[in-house]
C-alpha cells in the first residue's frame, strides 16, 4: 500500500495530524500483525495502544525524545499497569518506530528510535504463582486426586482426568486443548492431535504416553460420545447443565474444578498455565537442552519455511512417557 499520503501529511497539526497518524500506525500494524483468527483483535489492540501514547504526550513521532516515552512508562504504572504489560507496550511502540525509520517516506523525518532507547528491561520471569511450576510431588497428588474420582465412575471426573493429563503430558497452551474438535483427533497406535497454535498456525502434534489415549476413550465411551470422532463437535463438554448435552467446555469451567482438587492437596495459587511450565520443567531436566525445550513448547522463531514444515509435518512425541512417570509416583 502507498504511505506517501500519510508520510507527507505527518507534519501538519490538528485535525491533519491525527489522521496522517492514525494511517501510519494503521499501516504499521497490518504489515507486522500475522493472518490468525485473532488477527482483527490484535490489530485493533496494537493501534490503540500505539495511538494512546501520542495522544499522551501531544507530540509528532519527529519531536518525541526518550524522556517522553519514559514519562509514558510512569504514567503506566501511575494507572497500576503491571510491568509485564508496560514492557510489552514498550515493545509495540519500539517496533513502530523500527517500522516507520525503514519507510522511505516517513523514515526522512526521523533521526532515530526513542522507545528502544527507554525501554525498561524485560520483566523477571517466573515471579508468579501462575507461571510457576508444580513439583513431583505435586504433581503426582494432584493427578491422583483426580484419579481417584475418574475411577469412581464420575463422568465430570473422567473428563478432568484426561483432560489434565492431556495438558501436562503436551504442554499445550489453554485454547490449544480445550478448543479440540473430534476431527482434530486421531487414534492410531499413537494419539495424534490436529490444533490451532499460537499466531493462528496448524500442528500436528503425537502424544505417545499410552494413560492420555487410555484417558481420553475412557472418557468418550463413559459419555457415550466416541462418535464424535471426523466430526467438528467439540470434545471436551460440559456435563452439568441440563438440557444442554453437547455443549462445550470453557477453559474458565475446567480451571474451577483444577483449583478446587488443588486445594485438596494443598496446592495453593493453582493456575491452568502451571501445567506448561510443569512440561517446561521435566523437558529441561530431561534433555539437558534449552534448544529442544524451546521446540518442544513452539518457542523458537518462526520463518516462511519453519510454518510451511510445521504445517505439514507431525511434532514426535518424545517426552510424555518420561512425564507420566512423575504423575504415577
């Protein structure tokens, strides 16, 4: 797309300025923003955030010095904007500026990059609860809590179970598993499972570990539900609001039953996302390799051809039969 018209025009104060303005970061970020089905809701959060600070700080993208966006940084966390998110705001206004210098056109009227000049360091991670990982010995309790229900017989309790191993054996994001439709599952000697990952891409993923397969048919048939299997019905659903059979199970409901067997066994600060870091752990532990950790939790950058591999190609199971053995101790 032609940005002559908005470049030449980010001179001009009021009413010219806002709208030159709001074209370039417009244009900044559909050409940074990936096609994923959230891409509408990322577009419209980068703008926002973009615009908001030049409307903080009233000034061209020509005129702001680092002083400015540090200003920014303190009105932030003024408002009680955590550091985490006032980093990544940071981010998005650095890559904006990156965007804007390259542009032939707007990049004359720019002499350099003022948000990486200010931006804070990167936040410590794993600071919270939600990001830290459960031990052996809880996670062994906590699977075994949800076990012993599995094994009463309780429909709600099965789901669960194979659900949490599903999460810890994986390490899949929230949305990754819970959004599983029956055509994203494929029961062969391995279970096989289709998702949408983070940044709207595709991947096949095997689950060697034989008690997540085991789990998951134990569930489907106690619910009377293996047909569903080739089809788009969701797999995990809600079993405790009548008159409504088939519907789908939110992450939110999951995560309120997983807290609650927490705190039978004494895990406090449950979050979903622990289950990540919980995989993060043992495959670190295990392989001694940062690289293969990185694979294994879909960290490493990606690239036109990376995608087009990952797309088509079955991410092998390598670390969930070492996982299960923690659980079962």
């Amino acid at each position: 797309m032609n940005t002559a018209g908005q470049s030449t025009a980010l001179q001009p104060r009021e009413p010219d300025l806002q709208v030159a303005l709001r074209g370039a970061i417009s244009l900044w970020a559909a050409a940074t923003t990936s096609e994923s089905a959230r891409r509408q809701d990322l577009l419209r959060d980068k703008q926002r955030i973009v615009l908001s600070f030049f409307q903080h700080t009233k000034k061209l993208p020509s005129e702001v010095e680092p002083s400015d966006v540090q200003g920014w940084f303190r009105d932030l966390e003024g408002k009680g904007t955590k550091p985490g998110t006032t980093y990544q705001h940071a981010c998005l206004l650095s890559s904006f500026y990156s965007w804007a210098i390259r542009d032939p056109e707007i990049g004359q009227h720019l002499r350099s990059n003022p948000a990486r000049l200010a931006r804070p360091k990167a936040p410590k991670p794993y600071q919270t609860e939600s990001v830290k990982a459960l031990s052996d010995e809880e996670v062994g309790a906590l699977v075994g809590v949800v076990r012993r229900r599995a094994l009463d017989g309780d429909i709600v309790g099965k789901r669960d179970y194979a659900l949490l191993l599903l999460y810890l054996a994986t390490g899949l994001r929230r949305q990754e598993a819970i959004s599983l439709r029956g055509k994203d599952v494929h029961m062969g000697e391995t279970l096989v499972l289709e998702y949408r990952a983070k940044g709207g891409d595709y991947r096949s993923r095997e689950v060697r570990e034989p008690q997540v397969k085991e789990a998951l048919l134990d569930y489907l048939s106690a619910a009377k539900r293996l047909h569903l299997l080739k089809t788009d019905a969701p797999v995990w659903t809600r079993h405790d609001r009548a008159g409504k059979p088939g519907e789908a199970l939110t992450s939110h409901c999951f995560v309120k039953n997983l807290k609650k067997y927490a705190r039978e066994v004494g895990v406090e600060g449950f979050h979903l996302h622990r289950t990540r870091h919980t995989f993060a752990r043992i495959v670190s532990e295990f392989t001694g390799d940062i690289t293969a950790t990185q694979n294994a939790l879909d960290h490493q950058n990606r690239s036109t051809t990376r995608v087009y591999v990952q797309r088509i190609a079955v991410k092998r199971d390598l670390y969930s039969e070492e996982i299960s053995k923690r659980w079962d101790k």
